[in-house]
C-alpha cells in the first residue's frame, strides 16, 4: 500500500469505525474521473426520474456508485460554476468569475492552488478535455501561436478542449496550447466588437444557416450556425458540431489509455446539452424531444462508451467517477431548436423550481453521481448536502496532499464516498442576478432587483419551494441574513444586492 495513501486515509477516516476495524479493504491511489456536463438538468437522467429520456449511461454510475439528491454546484452559470469546482473558491472572490467570451483572459491565476496541480503534487498525470471556459491567455491571445496561460498553467500535464462554449467563437479545438489544425497561411482571427470584412453572419446572412437565433447568437457563420463573436481565417481549423462528441470521447478515452499504469486525473468536460445542440446524425430524432433530448442521449452515449473503456482497461474498480453537470437545465437558450415547444412532460429541472441563471434549487442543485466500486457500496441514494467546491479538500485529503492557501473548500470526503450524512452545513449560491443562502434545511433569498421581497423557503418539506415562508418564521429569517452578512463580510466582495 502507498505510505502516503494510507496515513492521509486512515488520518482523514479513521472516525469510521468500519474503516478502523478493518472491514473495508483500502485500495491504491484511486484513478480520478470528473465528467461535467454543461447545462444538464437534476430531471434529465432516467436515475433521477426521467421517463421521456433513458439515459442508461449515466445510470450505470447510479446503480454501481452513489446518487446524491442534494448535490450542488456554487452558481447557475457555467464560468462561476466551474471556476469553484477547480479552485475551491466561491465564484464571488474573483471579479472575473463571470461568463465569459471566448477571448477572455484566463481567470485562474497562475499561483492559485487548484484540484489538477493538488493531483500533479500527489504524482497523478492529470488531463482535461472537452469543455474549458476559464479564459485563455492574458487577454490578448493570438490565436496563431503557443496560448498561455492556459489549461497546463491550471496544473493539466495534457488538454484538449475549446475556448469557451459551442456556441462561442473561437470555433476550434487547442490542444496543449497550440489551436489544432491552424495553416499559417489562413491565421485565425477573434472578435467580440465587430465583425470581419468580407465574412458572413447570422444577422446578415440568414439564407447561409440551418439553425436559426431565437436571441443574440447571430455574429460568425461556423458549420451553418451562427455564433456569439466574430471570427476569420482558420477555416480548416473549424470544428464540425456533429462530430465533437466523438472527439471529445476519443481524447478521454486515449487519456486513460496511455495512462493505465499511473494514477491519472482526467476532468471530461461534456459539451451537452449546452447550445447549439447539433447531435451527431446517428442521434437526431431519437428522443422525440428534438435536439436538447438527441443531444442527452449521445452526451450519455459517451458516457457509456467511457465507462466500457475503463471496463476494458481493467481499471473500473480503483477510479472515482464523479458525473455531475455544472449548472441546471435551460430549454430556449439562443436558438429556434423547438426545446420548448418538444418537452412534453419531462421535467429538466426533476421537483425542483427554477432553472439555469436562477438561484433556486433547479439552478444549482444538479446530478451527482460517485462510483469507486474499491471503497463505495453500489446502489446507494445520499441525501446530504455536498457541494462540488468542496472537491478540492476532499480529494486533496483523499491523495495526502495539502495546501497552504485559504480556500472556501471544506473537507467532506467522507459523504462523497457515502461513509457520514455530515456534509456541507451552509453555501451560498449564485444565481445570475442575485444569490441564495442554504444553511440546513433553510434556503434564504435576498430582495434583489427582479424579487422585491424576502423569500425563504424550507427545502427539506418543499424542495419545489412553493410556499415562502419568511413572514411565518421572522426569527430564522434574521439569523440566516445576519450569517450571510458575516460570509459577506468575510469575502468582502459580494456586492450584487
Ligand atoms: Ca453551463
């Protein structure tokens, strides 16, 4: 057994008394999987009670692992969201934690710890691939040439990955820095101002698409849809959107290949169903919901395939597969696809209100599955509250490793892996225009400029928070507002409401 492996696990665990007796058998440095997918709603996998979608890749990590009902993410967008999962932070500490374009500077500094570099100090090969959107470079990249800062500056040994979402220009993939497939004779050029002469967009030139902008999204033409931002030159750089998923599999997949005899790390970060959605054609139709279900079910496909790789390289009962999504579900989000228009009864968000951009539960509390068949028992269902922040202390500890750095991450390894119902006691989380504070079974919402009043609602009794109980329990109400006064204080630079 690792020295260090084992001091860490029996020093973080030794409280369980399972653990202490000795009736769990202790693995190696488990491998670490953390697959994120983008915009995927609690409502949307067949384990979390979809009927109109089957989604029996995902499930497999439900059935073999542990399903948690509480599991949450910071924020209800994507940068802020994924910025605390990689940092430990809450998207508050740094100004710069807001969506981004896909010209943005690199919002990870290159001193901060992160889950990656924690990895890499633990000897893990660590990698990423899929979806970035933390920024590249200083603010003014050229395209062209060796990107930095970028992913490897985050503590990633290997990535492969677009800048920022799918339906943001730079509309090609970087890997290790470099923009793969770029011809010196055709240079790629990016703006979010305006636009290159001579070059086609959505506004313009409707005739030359084949999906169309229900808001915004109407700047550069890419594979016959029209993007946020403005781009010339690359054109054999351009991705294809139908062909990305696959990609995208095939890189995870040859990560872990090529690392099957050293601890690895590898953050997947599924493009689905985040916009446009352009299944590959082996999907279009198959939901019956229109694009956003097709593309679940090939983002579940992957995750499939995924998973019969790991089978196949022997490594399915050391890895800790963590699948979860980086904020809730939206249906219109830029793009006539008929996502409203198709959903029937299926329920993105599952029981609870709210959506992607919002701060009540359907906006933050999100799938979360762990599997590590070594240590967790398969089948399991938590009800306690463990937020993806908190990663970062968890793993950390997990791998022996520590940091010196003051971190809002707290270590609740031992609910991650189903061993305490002691999670996370309060979080804030951030909607797009105000945020919500959860401290046990209590959500308190703020007055903010589209909700004039004071909400609180108790999400153990109504997940679905229906009935807002402030003016019932006034006492609640003002201790909770008085704690999220002092977390302000603390961060000082919470000053959305
Ligand atoms: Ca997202």
């Amino acid at each position: 057994m690792n020295n260090i492996y084992q001091r860490t696990l029996w020093g973080s665990l030794s409280a369980i008394p399972l653990l202490a007796t000795g009736q769990v058998v202790i693995p190696q440095q488990p491998n670490i999987v953390i697959i994120v997918a983008d915009d995927l709603g609690y409502g949307d996998l067949s384990c979390y009670g979809a009927n109109a979608l089957e989604t029996p890749g995902m499930d497999r990590l439900a059935t073999e692992g542990l399903r948690f009902t509480q599991g949450h993410c910071t924020a209800a967008t994507s940068t802020p969201s994924r910025y605390s999962l990689l940092t430990g932070m809450y998207p508050w500490s740094n100004q710069n934690a807001k969506i981004l374009p896909g010209n943005a500077a690199l919002i990870i500094d290159k001193e901060q710890v992160t889950l990656p570099k924690i990895m890499k100090q633990a000897g893990y090969v660590t990698g990423t691939v899929g979806k970035w959107h933390l920024g590249l470079g200083d603010g003014a990249v050229d395209w062209n040439n060796e990107i930095y800062p970028g992913a490897r500056e985050v503590g990633y040994d290997y990535s492969f990955i677009q800048a920022a979402t799918n339906d943001r220009v730079p509309c090609i993939f970087i890997e290790n820095g470099k923009g793969v497939g770029l011809d010196s004779n055709d240079p790629l050029y990016v703006s979010y101002q305006k636009n290159f002469i001579g070059e086609p967009t959505g506004k313009e030139n409707p005739e030359m698409l084949r999906m169309h902008p229900s808001v915004g999204h109407d700047g550069s033409i890419v594979n016959g849809v029209p993007r946020i931002g403005f781009q010339t030159g690359g054109k054999n750089a351009q991705w294809k959107d139908e062909e990305m998923a696959e990609l995208f599999l095939e890189k995870a997949k040859a990560f872990m290949r090529k690392n099957v005899d050293k601890p690895f790390f590898l953050y997947y970060g599924l493009h689905q169903p985040h916009v446009p959605r352009v299944p590959n054609e082996r999907f279009v139709g198959k939901s019956g919901m229109g694009p956003r279900g097709d593309v679940i079910l090939e983002a579940d496909w992957c995750v499939m395939e995924f998973l019969k790789e790991m089978d196949r390289l022997g490594l399915t009962e050391n890895t800790l597969v963590i699948l979860t999504s980086d904020n809730g579900p939206v249906l219109d989000d830029g793009y006539k696809d008929d996502a409203e228009k198709l959903i029937g009864s299926h329920k993105p968000a599952g029981p609870y209100r709210g959506w992607k951009t919002t701060m009540y539960e359907g906006g933050t509390c999100i799938p979360f599955l762990l599997r590590w068949p070594a240590v967790v028992k398969p089948g399991g269902i938590s009800n306690t509250l463990v937020c993806q922040m908190d990663l970062l202390a968890s793993l950390s500890a997990l791998v022996g490793e520590s940091y010196s750095e003051r971190t809002d991450s707290q270590n609740t390894l031992l609910a991650f892996l189903g061993l305490s119902s002691k999670g996370r006691e309060e979080l804030v989380m951030e909607g797009m225009f105000n945020y919500a504070f959860r401290k046990g079974d209590w959500v308190l919402i703020p007055p903010y400029t589209f909700g004039r009043v004071y909400e609180l609602y108790n999400v153990v009794k109504d997940p679905g928070q229906k009935e807002n109980v402030a003016e019932k329990y006034p006492a609640i109400l003002r201790k909770m507002m008085r704690r999220l006064e002092q977390l302000k204080r603390t961060s000082g630079k919470v000053t959305v409401y």
